[in-house]
C-alpha cells in the first residue's frame, strides 16, 4: 500500500495510517459536520545520507502546500477508504502536524529516516445547510426608561415633562455555514443586524 498527498507519492509498503473521525456540533448542541484526521507513520529510505537529505526535502516541500487530495491506495492501485478529497470539503485537506523526523535507531539517517505527519478535513453532515453555527443577540437599555416630572407653572398650570429619555438597542450575529472560495481558502457567512 502506499499513498498520495497532491503529486507526491510515499513509498510503497512504507507507512502506516490511524484514522479519527470526530463530530463537530453548534452552539446549540447539534451535530453539523465530521472532521476526519489521519496520522501517518512512516520511513523514507534511501543509499545514502544524501538521498535521505533529498527524500526529507522534498516530503517536507510537498506536505507545505495546502488543499491537496490525500488518499491512500491498495496493492491492487484502487483507492482505500482512507481517503480525504479536498473538493467538497469545508475546511479543505491540511496537514496540520509535521512532518515530524521522529527519533529511531538502527540505520536511521544512513539508508532510511522515519517520519510522522497528520492531515485532516472537515466535512458537512447531510441534511445540515440551512444550520446555524453560532448565534448571538445583544440588548442594551440606556436610560432606563422615561423620567416624568411635573411642573408647575405660574398661570397655566400643570405640565408634564420628559427629563431623560430611554433609547434601546439591538443587535445580533449569526454564523452560517461555511464555503469555499477559488482559492482554496474558507470564509463563514456572518450576518449581523443592529
């Protein structure tokens, strides 16, 4: 087995793969989407330390470029069920950890390095569009309501009068779901009214 982030390929029979899935909830407590991680432990080999020195450049150089497809494939060349496609995901495919040159023994730095990275993706749940991810209301009162005095005046009477007025204000934030952009960046929708 052997796998692919972007156009890198790792060794083949040269990896191993743990996979996390958890579930991503609102504010309000309802489950909108799954994050799915993979952590990858493997070694890169090589004839000498100048091929590891090249072998170790040019994962890190391919592991520092985001929103890549990574998937993992079989013997047989078809694809496993480890697997984050970078298209309709929400957050895009990341490696969010390492690579890490990990400490080992043996021929380690002479004709192979060991390595670990973690890359994950956040996916929506089905039926979870029109979701809320947050929201937020705000009242202020200032003034706290009219003060009414009434005054007496030579001739005419009484007369009420409004000494200080109260003004109140509203406003509020929500949080929407997420999208993509071209460019591979996300941006939430915010929708605020005052």
């Amino acid at each position: 087995m052997y796998w692919i982030y972007g156009s890198y390929t790792g060794d083949s029979n040269a990896s191993v793969i743990a996979s996390k899935i958890e579930v991503i909830k609102n504010a309000g407590g309802e489950m909108q989407s799954r994050r799915y991680r993979h952590d990858v432990r493997g070694f890169l080999s090589g004839s000498s330390q100048s091929d590891i020195t090249l072998a170790m450049n040019g994962l890190i150089s391919a592991l520092a470029v985001p929103y890549q497809n990574f998937i993992f494939y079989q013997d047989d060349g078809s694809p496993s069920a480890t697997t984050l496609m970078n298209g309709p995901s929400l957050s895009g495919v990341t490696v969010v950890e390492g690579p890490n040159f990990v400490e080992s023994t043996g021929a380690e730095y002479a004709t192979q390095r060991e390595f670990t990275f973690a890359v994950e993706a956040e996916y929506a749940l089905s039926g979870t569009v029109g979701l809320l991810l947050m929201f937020h209301e705000q009242l202020d009162f200032k003034g706290g309501g009219p003060r009414l005095v009434h005054h007496r005046s030579k001739g005419s009477g009484s007369r009420r009068l409004i000494l200080s007025p109260s003004r109140a204000k509203r406003s509020a934030t929500s949080r929407c779901r997420r999208f993509r952009l071209r460019s591979g960046q996300t941006r939430l929708l915010t929708l605020r009214t005052r």
